[in-house]
C-alpha cells in the first residue's frame, strides 16, 4: 500500500500519473513499503525569476541592470519510508542566446543537491552579452530521474536582456514656469512641468523639488513622457530634480530644473468695506464697486490686531447685503474667497458670500446648524463643508477653498483648517456676486446678520501661510511695566498709560550702583534685580500692585507675562502672581501651588461665588530667592477657545486646555493678590519684574521672545 503525502498539488499530480506505476507491492499487515520512484515534478514558471524579476518572454521578458542570478523553487514527490537525502534534488539550467555573428551560444549549469522545494539558483557568468536577449529552463533531478524541462507542454521559456546602458538624462519644460529667468506669478498657481528622454527604453521618472518628498511618475505615451504638477507655497527658486528610469532599474544623471516663482498675486476682487459711513457704494480695491442696500452701514467696528480698520454692519433684513451685481470669479475654476466677520446672530443659515447660479448659489460661505449648534459652512456643488464653532459677537475670519486640479475644497477659520478636504462637483455659476445673502428659488435669503470686512476673492488657490497670515489677529502691547522705579508708590507705564499703584507691603528693590569690592574692600555687593535695575519686592502678607481700571478685556484674546521669584524654598501656602477679575472672582490668576509643586493657570467659568474653574498647571520647583525667577506668560486664545500657560517660554514647558466661558472683568490687573472666598488674599512672598500685557494671542514664538 502506498501512502500520498504533501501538497495538493503535488498530490493531484501523482494520481493522474497512475501510467507511471511499475508494479505492484505486497505489504505485511503494518508495515508501509515504498513503491517506484516517481519522477520530480514539472517547475512552474510562476516560481522561476531573472534577479527577482518574474520569468517572461516575448513583450514581457525581464530587463536586469546586471548579469543576473536565475533562481527556481524545485518539487519532488514525497513517499513514507524514504530517508531525508532521498528527498534531495539537484537542479539543471540552461541559456542560450544567437552571438552577434549569428551562431547559437548555450549554457548550462547542475546545482549541487539539496532539499526539494527550496530555491535553486545560479549566477550567470560575467561574460553574457549585454543588449541581448538570453532564454533559459530549468529542471530537477533527483538522481533517478529527472522533470520535464520547465519550457515544455504548458511550461515556458524565460526571457531576459542585461542592459548595461543607463537612461539618456531626462529634459524638462514648463510653460508656467520657464527656466528663462522671468519672474512667474507664482504663489498659489500650479505649474506642469514636461518631462521627456531622449532614451526609449525610459518607464519612470524619480523626482522631487527641494525640500520635499522623492516622488515616482510613470512614462506614458508614444514619446514615453510625463507631466508633475506642482503648486508653490512660497516665492523664491525652487529647484525640480529628475532622473529618468529604464526597464532594466537604471537611474540616468540627473537633471536640475530651476524657475523663478513670483509673491502670488492679488486678490481678483477685494472690497474692504471700509467706505464712509452714509455711502451707498462700496469702493473696490480690485473688480466691480459694489451697490449697497439701505440694511447695510459702514463704520462698524474692526478687529482689533487686523489691518482692518472698519466694516460693514449687515441688518439680516432684505435689504442688509452689498452686491457687485457682476460675478467676479469662474466657480468651477480653481478660486479662494474669505474675509472677516462677526456675527450679531448664529441662528439658521446666514451668508457671508455667494455668487448666484440660476435658481441657487454655486457656492457658499457662511455659518449653518450642525448637530444642533452652529458651525461655519462652505457650500460648493453639492458639497458642504463645515466645522469651527461660531459665537454671536467674536471675530473671526472664514475662507473657502477650491482647486480644480485636485477637485477638492477646504474650509479654514482663522487661519487654520476645520474638517477634511472633500471632493467636490462645482456649479458653472455666472450669476452675480453677493455679499450678506444667497440665491433661493423665491428670491435672495440666508441674510448676514453682523460685520463683514475685507472681503478678497483670487483666481487662485490661497496658500496656508498667506491663509494664517490673513487670519491673524497680531497681539498688541496694552502695557509695558519695568517695575524700576515707584516714586510715591506709582509704577509708570513705558507708554504712559494706567500706572502700577504700590499697596502696603510692596517696594521696589534697587541695585543702586556698582560695588567693586577689588577697589573698595568695605563695600558689599548686593544682589542684582530680576531684570535691569530694579524689581517690584513683595512681602506675602499685604504687599501688591494693581491698576486702576482693567488692562486686558478678558472676554477676548489676551496674554499677559512677568519674571517672578519666589522668596521660600518650601511655600506654605498657595500664591497669586497675576490676576484680573471682578466682584467676586477672577477672571484670570496666576498662582504657585506648593501642595502639588505647580505653577497654575485659574480660569474661572462667571463672576459668581463659587464658578466653576479650569485648572493649567505646570510643575517647577520653587527658587527659594536665588536665580532669575521663572518667566511667566498666561495666553487666551478666543479664536481657537483655548489657554495655555508658559513656563520660561516654550512649548515643552507648556500646560494647555480649552476654554469656552470667558467673560470681561471690570477690576484692574492685579500683581501679587488674588480673590479668594474671604476677599483679597493668596499674596505673594517673592519678587515681580518686567510686567508685559497684550490684548490678542501671542504666539509661541513670541512667548519664547520674551
């Protein structure tokens, strides 16, 4: 009795090789006995490769850069009772090939012995003719018998050509951006660059331009050419680097492309929104002047930290809009629009701008209700595009997104993107251009209730660091205290304005002159101020200074920073830094916490006993006296509803959290107390220097500044 093991391919091999089977074999009851050998079995060509290239012949045999190494997996048919070394194969090559002068040339090569169905190979000799094509088979031999060759019956015969010739360097082109030293409007206009070799065996072309990503673009057509396109972020002299690629994995020299990328260029349309109040025409600093409805009233405010200056306030009612009445960008060409706005209201759906198309818009840019509350929304095609969190009263700035390149949209408030980039549809609208409403069936709705100003629209795409840069609002000095000196108790401002009053308990400490102890042995140099000549002392019992009136509005942007030193090495008790607030808390305070050794962030949620608190806090070690103190700096960012507390000015020394509720105190600021359950209290045993308060964001780079 024979017993079939192995794959099942192998396994329906032998059964249908029964012609094969020599003769009988009788067997002892328990005993298996093998019967003749079987022959090994045919090598697939799926499992044969030139250098890790599949075998093919013909339109697809293999092209190598080098003599190649020929591998094949070898089977041989299993049988019970048969010792490991029968299991051994060996493994027969050949190639051949038509010389140069017309005759035949032939190869062959045996593999020493080893265990079946593992990879056989053998590298060619160095001598193998370059750009020509060889043929090879394989076979296994088992010592008693051997397979058919691998090109028989349903087999075939391998290809290959060693090409021993690298690629011509590749030639580029581009009718946007010649490399003839003009100067090409640029930023945020996407270029295609033309790339061709003069060698016909190219299939791709590795590239990148400087600084970014290697990328690969195949060859395609008749010339075995390809187009990359490419948008610049930034002006300058980008530099694109290509080389070409043959069949065989050949890399050309390469070729470096130079252009001259322009500033992008203005906006297509702008209209600031800044005309005299009374005026019935909106003036334009590029396209069509605007007629302006009798809802709609220039001088409204501005936000502050903005080139802005003023805007215009929208009604909500049919006659609260500004219309160029001309359309003023192809909306299914690539276009950005945006601009600032603050809305009075954040009910339903409310427009900022849209360019009518027929019955509708082909787009939107506004706010809408998502998930029951609302959220800034660019509508495009049949596409809508939300995200962002708009608040009835704060300024934000909107811009939509399209590149008809890509087919996608994208959203950004304030500077940064709000959801993902879809894909979009557009609409050929070539309807005129509005700003405060949108196109409906029965006539204009989705009215804009609030400012709009500074509305641009470019022909182009707005690139991220433009978008950040429009959306903005650069922080602004509010005061600047050096604590160096406090005649009667007053600590001016740098500006003259609202001067630091000094409470009992409070002095500033001077370094007053230099002691050279070198020269005169009875002096005794005393310690020097945290910053320059003086600093603000205060003794932790009483000892404060305040304004008068509030610094910062705490109901928006803000940040505020100083150097403090603590006197104690062990603190006993919490401490205020900094603080403003109202009647019965404060909106804001900066403390040192000892139980959890942490500097903290306290922002309260109401002006009310008992409100609710959000907490940032960053661990640090007191200093006891000695040293430069620690660098402070509280910053409220509204756009984005967050705060974050900094420690000597980086990010890694940074706490960070959201905050929805702030409200606007009516105390002064406060430099060294803070609110408590029982009144003024928390006062702070240490030194203050350098007292800075800005109304706006700053940035971490210019925390990092100070």
């Amino acid at each position: 009795m024979r017993v079939i093991r192995g794959t099942g391919r192998r396994r329906a091999r032998w059964l249908g090789l029964s012609s094969l089977v020599v003769g009988a074999v009788l067997a002892t009851p328990g005993m298996a006995v093998a019967a003749g050998n079987l022959p090994p079995d045919q090598p697939l060509v799926s499992d044969l490769e030139s250098d890790g290239r599949a075998c093919g012949a013909g339109e697809n045999k293999a092209y190598v850069s080098a003599v190649p190494r020929l591998t094949a997996v070898l089977y041989d048919p299993e049988e019970d009772n048969r010792p490991p070394e029968a299991s051994m194969v060996k493994g027969e090559f050949e190639a051949w090939w038509q010389a140069a002068d017309g005759t035949a040339q032939r190869l062959s090569f045996t593999t020493p012995a080893r265990l079946q169905g593992t990879p056989f190979s053998w590298q060619l000799p160095a001598d193998v003719p370059a750009n020509t094509v060889v043929s090879w088979h394989v076979r296994a031999d088992d010592g008693e018998a051997v397979s058919p060759w691998s090109s028989e019956g349903a087999g075939a015969v391998c290809e290959f050509v060693y090409d021993n010739k690298s690629p011509e360097p590749p030639v580029v082109s581009s009718t946007e951006y010649p490399d003839d030293d003009t100067w090409t409007d640029g930023v945020g206009v996407r270029g295609t660059f033309h790339i061709d070799s003069p060698s016909d065996d190219v299939v791709s072309y590795r590239y990148y331009f400087l600084g970014g990503p290697l990328l690969t673009v195949q060859a395609s057509g008749p010339d075995g050419a390809a187009d990359v396109n490419y948008l610049p972020e930034r002006s300058g002299v980008p530099t694109l680097h290509v080389q070409a690629v043959d069949r065989a994995g050949r890399s050309s020299a390469p070729t470096d492309y130079q252009f001259l990328v322009a500033s992008g260029r203005a906006p297509h349309a702008r209209w600031k929104l800044a005309d005299a109040a009374g005026s019935r025409t909106a003036t334009a600093e590029a396209g069509p002047a605007a007629r302006v409805g009798s809802g709609a009233t220039f001088g409204a405010g501005a936000p502050s930290g903005t080139d802005v200056t003023s805007t215009v306030s929208l009604d909500g009612t049919g006659h609260g809009f500004v219309t160029p009445d001309a359309p003023v960008v192809g909306t299914d060409k690539t276009f950005s629009v945006g601009a600032w706005v603050r809305p009075a209201a954040v009910d339903g759906t409310r427009t900022v701008v849209s360019q009518d198309a027929g019955q509708g818009p082909a787009f939107t840019l506004g706010l809408r209700q998502a998930d029951g509350r609302p959220a800034w929304s660019f509508a495009i095609g049949g596409t809508r595009l939300i995200g962002g969190l708009p608040e009835a009263g704060e300024w934000a700035y909107v811009l939509g997104r399209y590149d008809a390149w890509t087919g996608e949209a994208r959203l950004y408030v304030n500077g940064r993107a709000v959801g993902d980039e879809q894909s979009v549809t557009p609409v050929a609208g070539g309807g005129n251009f509005q700003i405060g409403r949108a196109q409906g069936a029965a006539g204009y709705r989705d009215r804009w209730q609030g400012e709009i100003g500074d509305v641009r629209v470019y022909d182009r795409v707005a690139v991220r660091d433009e978008i950040a840069e429009l959306g903005i609002r650069k922080a602004q000095l509010l005061g600047h205290w050096a604590l160096e000196t406090a005649p009667e108790g007053v600590s001016a401002e740098s500006n003259g304005g609202q001067p630091l009053k000094l409470g009992p308990g409070a002095s500033i400490y001077r370094t007053d002159g230099a002691c050279d102890p070198a020269a005169d042995p009875e002096c005794v140099p005393t310690d020097p101020a945290l910053d320059g000549e003086g600093h603000l002392n205060l003794d932790g019992v009483s000892g404060y200074a305040a304004t008068e009136k509030p610094v910062v509005d705490t109901g928006d942007s803000f940040s505020v920073s100083a150097r403090v030193r603590l006197a104690d090495q062990e603190p006993d008790r919490p401490m205020t830094a900094l603080s403003q607030g109202g009647v019965h808390g404060d909106a804001f305070k900066v403390r040192y916490a000892p139980s959890t050794h942490s500097w903290e962030l306290v922002m309260s949620h109401a002006d009310e006993p008992g409100a609710a608190e959000t907490v940032v806090a960053r661990i640090e070690w007191p200093d006891g006296g000695r040293g430069a103190g620690y660098r402070i700096a509280v910053v409220y960012d509204d756009a984005t509803d967050r705060i974050t507390l900094f420690v000597d000015g980086y990010a890694e020394t940074a706490g960070s959290a959201e905050f929805h509720d702030s409200w606007t105190s009516s105390g002064g600021l406060q430099v060294g107390r803070g609110r408590t359950a029982d009144g003024w209290g928390e006062y702070l045993h240490g030194a203050v220097d350098q007292l800075r308060a800005y109304s706006g964001a700053l940035s971490e780079r210019e925390v990092a500044g100070l």
